[in-house]
C-alpha cells in the first residue's frame, strides 16, 4: 500500500493488508473437487444431458484480476447419471487457483472425463475478464468462449450442434 502512496496506517485502511492476505490465501486455496456422485439409470442410453448457469470467479494468471466464467457442461449418460450439484463443486474447484479459461475449460472436461468413465463430455465456457474490460482496451462488452468437446461430441455433428445450441441459448444475448 505504501508503494501505491497510501499510508496503511490511517484510518479506513487499518487492517486491510490483512483482510486482503486472508481473501487470498482462502480464494487460492480451494476445497478438493468434490467425489462426484453417481446413481445407476440403466434405462438411458444416448440422451444428452447439459448442466448449465454456473457461474464462477477465478483469477487471470496473467494480471491477477478477475474473471467470471460461465459454465455449461454436456454429457452422454451410460447407465448412470452424476449427481448434479457436483458440476458446480468441480468448477468451483478449479477456478480457485490462478487460471486461463482454456485451461480451465480442459480440466473441468478432463475430471468429468473420469468421473463419468468416458469422453462423451462437452464444456462451454463463457468469460468475462476485467483485464480486458477494465484495463488495458477497455472493451466492457467483450466476452471469451471456449469450448473443450470429447468423444461423441467431437464425432457426431448432431450432437455437438445440440450442445452448442442449448448452451448459447443458456447465455443469452452478450
């Protein structure tokens, strides 16, 4: 604080390098990924199932501002569904640490990958970055979508175009 020509001593600022040292350390130390939950259905097969309007803050890596990121994620039951709570834990889990969205996208895809015991998943993911919008091009309006698709998603146009379609209608318009 001092180094920014604030003295952390007056009044209003007193203990706010110990506030912020605290948000930190709780913000990037996030809780395990939750084990995820599943419950036999042996009556499916090739139904999409998409769990979306998850919304998580993370931290650019880059300038260590934040992001807010929109999850959506697909996948392709075979004979047992994931509970659904666990979707949003996983995303929480992995936006607590420095991040990028793609990287990000990837590894919520690749822990579901293992939870569901197969590669029919898909994740979309929608961000907004304040080191876009606030600093440098100041372009509030600007969104990032990634998209990480595995397995039938990646194959069969059908389905991804499902997907993409149920996702972005989720979002809405910017």
């Amino acid at each position: 604080m001092a180094e920014l020509g604030e003295d952390p001593a007056r009044e209003g600022l007193t203990g706010t390098p110990d506030r912020v040292a605290a948000w930190w350390k709780a913000f990037l130390s996030p809780d395990g990924a939750a084990t995820a939950t599943c419950f036999t259905e042996s009556q499916l097969g090739g139904q999409l199932v998409i769990v979306g309007g998850m919304s998580v803050w993370s931290l650019c890596e880059h300038h260590m501002l934040p992001m807010n990121l929109q999850v959506t994620a697909g996948y392709v039951p075979d004979g047992e569904v994931v509970g659904l709570s666990k979707f949003g834990r996983i995303a929480q889990h992995f936006a607590g640490r420095l991040q990028v969205q793609e990287r990000f996208t990837r590894q919520v895809a690749e822990y579901l990958n293992g939870v569901i015991g197969h590669e029919d998943v898909a994740v979309a993911v929608r961000g907004v970055h304040l080191c876009m919008s606030m600093r440098g091009v100041r372009m509030e309006e600007a969104r990032t979508t990634t998209v990480h698709s595995g397995g039938r998603f990646g194959t069969d146009p059908v389905l991804s175009q499902q997907f993409l379609t149920l996702t972005t209608g989720l979002w809405g318009a910017p």
